[in-house]
C-alpha cells in the first residue's frame, strides 16, 4: 500500500510545490512510512509542469520506491494490490510488474483492457509521456482512496493525492468517483490553458444497456459534482473498462417469502444455533453455503499470503516460534463478518504466527451504564455473560486508570465470547485479542490531532462514529491477557482485514429489514443493488485512509471480486430470508457457512453496528442523526492547530 500525490500546473506563475503542502507530504508519509520520493516532470516547450509524489509502504516483493520512471519517461505511482488476473511471482513486486506491462501499452484500448483484468483494490497515477496524457482511478468498488482537487485560478493546478487535510478555506476536496478511469491531454490542455477530463467508464461484459445511455448516465452523475469551468468528456472512440464482477442477479421466485409484515416465521423458527443446523439439512441449501465457503476462503488466503513474512530483514534467519510476531490482523466484534473472516485466515496463516484480533470499545458514561444494569437481561445477554465470566473487573486501565468495566461494552462482550470459540476451533494458534480502550478525552484530541483530517471530505455524524472507532482499532493499541494478566500490546500486524462489503450484499442492515417490510423482495433488490453502487463513496475511500494512517493495509475479503461474483450470481432468498427473525434471517448464507467452519453462539447474534457495539454513539451526542453534518469534524482545521 502506498500514499501517492499529483500536481498539474498550466503555465503558473507559483512553484509547483507551494500547491502540496507540508501537512498534506506528512499524511501521505504516514501511509507510505517505508520510502517517500518526490520526481517533477517538465515539458517547457508546452508549459505545463506535473509533481509526482510517492510513499511506500513495503508489503510484496523487493522494496520498490516510487515514482518508477522507465527509458521513455513515463511514470508511475500505484496504489494497491493485485491478487489476480496479472501474474505476480512470490518475489515480485506488483508495482513494477504492471508498469512494466503498461510500458507495452500502444492504445488506449490496451490500457483499458489492462486495468479490466486486475483483480484486487487500487488506485494509480499514470504518466503517459509520448502522448502527454495523465491517467488516473480507482479499482470498481474504490476500494483504495484517490481525491482530487479543482483550483478556481488561471494559472493555479490539479492535484491528486490519496489524503488531505481538512481546511476551512481554499479550494476543497473531493474523492475520485469510482466509475471508471479518467484522461488528461496534457499537451491540448497546456495549449488552452484550461483543464479538461476525458472518462473511460466501466460496463458489465453482459449488460443490455447501449453504451450510449452507460455514457450519458455517468457524465450526468460526474458532472454535478465538478466545478463548472471543468468539461468532462466521454472518450470519442466510446471505450470502456469491463466491470470485474457480474450484474446482480434480480430474480424474484414466488416461493422465496414475498409476504413483508407477517410473523409466522417469528414464531416457527426460535434464534438458535439449531434453527440453522436444521436449514443446513436441505441438500441444495448446503451445497450453495459449501460453494460460497470455497470462495470467500480463496478470498481470504491471497490476502493473508500475498505478504512477505519469512525472515528477519536484519538477521535473514527466520524468527523462532516464540519470538514470531502478527503479520495479521482482523478488525474484531465477535460477530459473524469478523468471526468467519477469522476462522478463515487460521487455515492460511502459518500455525507459529499469532493472529491479532483488535477489539475497540469507548468508555461507558457512567449514568449510561448504569440504564444498562437496571434493564433485563435478553437471553443472548445472559449467554454471553456465562461465556464470558468478567474476570478482570477489578483491574484498572494501565494508560488511564479506568476501571476495565467500564470498557465492558457489547463488543467487548461478544468478542470475548468469540476469542473462546476461535480458541476451541484451533487451540494451537495463539489468538491475541487485543482489548483497546478509548476515553472520551483520547477521542477528542486524536479527532482534532488527526481524524478529522482522514475522514475529509466526508463529514457526516456517521462518518465520525464509524471513522473514530476504525481509527482507534486499526491502530491496535491496547491490552492483551498473558497468564491472566493484562498487558500493554501494540499490534505489529500491517495487514488489516475487516468486513466491509458483508452487510451490503447479504441485507444485514437495519434498513433492508424496513424496506422488504414495506415493499418486499422486489424493494429489496433495488436497496441492495444501490448498496454496492454507492460502497466507494459512502464507505471505502474513507476506511483506506483511517486504516492506512497506521503504515496498515485495509483488506476486504467479501469485496474480493470472485465472492461478489458468486454473490451476484444467487437469488437473494439464497443470500437472506428476511421473514426469519434477527439474528437468522439477515446475511443467512454467512451465518450458516459460520457453522460448517466451526463456529456456534456468534452464528446467531444479531447485526450491531460498529458505532452502538464499541458505544462511541453513546459517548458524545446522542440526539444527533446519522446523516446530519458533524459539527466536531469541522472545529478544527491546519489553520488553527
């Protein structure tokens, strides 16, 4: 993974680097902690100037600085992995394996049809110097961050860079739009003296829909989103990329629960581990939930192995069994996303190799906790509880002096409860459950410190919730239990694998239970179709960016594009049955695929989100709306710390 930047001056009066400023290079070599190296292109004769700048953080292969620059003067900056549809050997290095296959490249048509075949997340910035023409985008889901900026003035610039910093002035940013790649004539722009933008969208290999409506329909969308004086074309050959994944498959049988507003269900199948042994009894049912866990697997073994870990850089010996520390780490809740996610990488990651699970919880308000022990316990509740005894509520916070139980927050209770499942699956492995406790102190100064500034340009109150508790988590800062005591850990793991992509394709939200209830599978279909269609503007540039701040890589498993695929190609009464009740009926196919790897209690737990399971949507405003703007991301800019 990698923070990669861009300038594009049109004949200014300004030094290229005044348009990148210091605080921006400090954020990029957060991501890229391993090598940074900035390179300025030149070309006098047609007056423009282009700023690439690289930071690298070493995952595969030998260690490859960037900007790459070739014989002929095209340059590079690549940001992501690629898992397939390119070969890349054990010892290489993906980077320059695709620029070396870019170098190749005689069309533009060659490039797209490059770019169609990776598989895995990215975003690059590509200097084309025969053409003078600067590509850049992002993968089809946006899986990797990419924001540009617009400047107002004549003679200002374009700038690309994987994180900013929030300014309450100037010129703002915006994220890439993930829908395809985009083209700059350098040489017709320098010679107007004006930017334009020429896009390559992406389109389904098997779609109906005319190229031109795809056209019309994209730069429709793009367009609002650009300042006026910026044109966006539609490439004149009318090319474009093929979509990595198959449409999603919209078939609506009769027999497949259209009755939103019944509770017959309810009452026939009771939330437990058996109501989901007895739906695995239908052959057809198991083979699907069999088919979908050799998928995901694959999914998640080129994610845990597609890392260089044997040896020691400095001794070249390879670490003996005790002193082997985590290459990977799961974002942990101990609900069902997290937990198969977990029990999968224990059948790929070497057995000497502790995995680290990284579980986040805000200190609760104390008149907040005390609401919780007046109410009645559910029976999950109390299962829980028996599973997971609160040995260590007597102990303090090492940092903080807190009492740990006031840590005790339901994610903390169900990771708990998972960390035991884990450990009676694969007793051998050592499973560090890593307990990472924030105050309410903590969380304002790294929000002001640093947050805001990841999340930028989104600022929604969600955002907030679900960016902090990332942020906190990803770090992976906390305590670990070593013979029954807790002690200070800090995670080494630069591989963060998280869940995101589950909830959208397998109706796990709240909303899609509201929506098949009022308007059944047919509303249904179109929410979940949408979900994916706005993952990368709602979600995935902005956990890239809290994630990468840490020198980590944020990988997702169920945005793999073969598990999409797949996903896509079932019925949604295949994937979900949302006349069953919570807990059953949502993400259905993952919580029954989590009993043929082992799994039990965590298959029937109910989707909470991150943002009331770790309780930092407790810890501050409570009468806020998701959806509002947040005042605390706009208190603080560069200008005023």
């Amino acid at each position: 993974m990698c923070g990669i930047g861009c300038v594009v001056t049109l004949c200014s009066q300004h030094a290229i680097h005044d348009f990148f400023n210091e605080d921006i290079l400090w954020c990029l070599r957060r991501r890229g902690p391993d090598s940074s190296q900035q390179l300025i292109k030149t070309a006098s004769d047609l007056s423009y100037e282009c700023l690439f700048s690289g930071h690298v953080l070493h995952l595969r292969g030998l260690m490859t600085p960037q900007p790459l620059e070739d014989a002929n003067n095209n340059i590079f900056l690549w940001n992501g992995e690629i898992f397939n549809g390119v070969r890349v050997g054990d010892l290489e290095n993906d980077t320059e394996v695709l620029f070396r296959h870019l170098a190749l490249c005689s069309s533009e048509a060659d490039i797209l049809s490059l770019f169609s075949s990776l598989r895995g997340p990215w975003s690059f910035i590509y200097y084309q110097a025969s053409r003078h023409s600067l590509w850049f985008g992002r993968d089809y889901f946006g899986r990797r961050s990419l924001l540009w900026q617009f400047n107002n003035e004549i003679d200002g610039a374009f700038c690309l860079t994987s994180v900013s910093v929030y300014s309450k002035s100037g010129n703002q940013w915006q994220e890439v739009p993930a829908c395809g790649i985009f083209k700059i004539d350098l040489k017709a722009c320098a010679t107007t003296k004006s930017l334009s933008l020429t896009l390559f969208p992406w389109k389904y290999s098997c779609t109906e829909i005319a190229v031109d409506k795809i056209f019309v329909n994209v730069l429709d969308q793009v367009s609002k989103q650009l300042p006026s004086h910026i044109p966006l074309m539609m490439n004149e050959s009318k090319l474009c990329l093929r979509a990595p994944v198959i449409p999603l498959n919209k078939t609506v049988s009769e027999a497949s629960g259209e009755c939103p507003g019944t509770n017959i269900s309810n009452i026939i199948h009771t939330v437990s581990v058996e109501t989901l042994q007895g739906l695995l009894a239908e052959e057809h049912k198991k083979k699907l939930v069999h088919q979908f866990i050799d998928v995901l697997n694959e999914a998640v073994k080129r994610r845990v192995l597609s890392l260089f870990r044997d040896e020691d850089q400095k001794t070249r010996e390879v670490p003996s069994m005790s002193n082997r520390k985590a290459h990977i780490a799961v974002l942990f809740s101990g609900g069902i996303d997290s937990m198969v996610i977990a029990a999968l990488a224990d059948k790929h990651v070497p057995l000497g190799e502790p995995i680290d699970l990284l579980n986040v919880a805000f200190m609760i308000k104390e008149q907040a906790k005390q609401k919780c022990t007046d109410k009645k316990h559910t029976n999950q509740e109390v299962q829980l509880d028996l599973l997971c005894p609160q040995e260590s509520c007597k102990d303090l916070d090492g940092k903080t002096g807190v009492h740990l139980s006031c840590f005790d927050v339901p994610d903390r209770i169900t990771g708990r409860a998972g960390l035991k499942e884990l450990e009676a699956i694969n007793p051998s492995r050592t499973w560090n459950f890593v307990e990472i406790n924030v105050t309410l102190e903590e969380l304002k100064k790294m929000r002001q410190q640093c947050i805001n500034h990841l999340i930028y340009p989104l600022d929604t109150v969600l955002d907030d919730s679900i960016g902090c508790a990332i942020w906190f988590a990803s770090r992976g800062e906390g305590f670990i239990s070593n013979h029954g005591e807790l002690k200070p850990y800090k995670s080494p793991a630069k591989v963060v694998l998280t869940g995101m992509g589950a909830d959208e394709q397998l109706a796990g939200y709240s909303r899609h239970r509201v929506c098949f209830k009022k308007y059944g599978l047919e509303g249904l279909k179109k929410e979940l179709e949408m979900e994916l269609d706005r993952i990368s503007s709602r979600n995935l540039g902005r956990d890239d960016r809290i994630i990468g701040d840490h020198g980590k890589e944020a990988r997702f498993p169920f945005l793999d594009e073969d598990v999409v695929s797949f996903l896509n190609s079932l019925p949604i009464s295949e994937k979900a049955d949302l006349t069953l009740p919570r807990g059953i009926g949502e993400k259905l196919i993952l919580r029954l695929a989590g009993m043929e790897v082992g799994l039990t209690a965590s298959t029937v737990l109910p989707k909470r989100a991150v943002q009331f399971g770790s309780r930092i949507a407790k810890l501050e405003h409570n009468s806020e709306k998701a959806s509002d703007t947040c005042s605390r991301l706009k208190l603080f800019s560069v200008d005023e710390l």
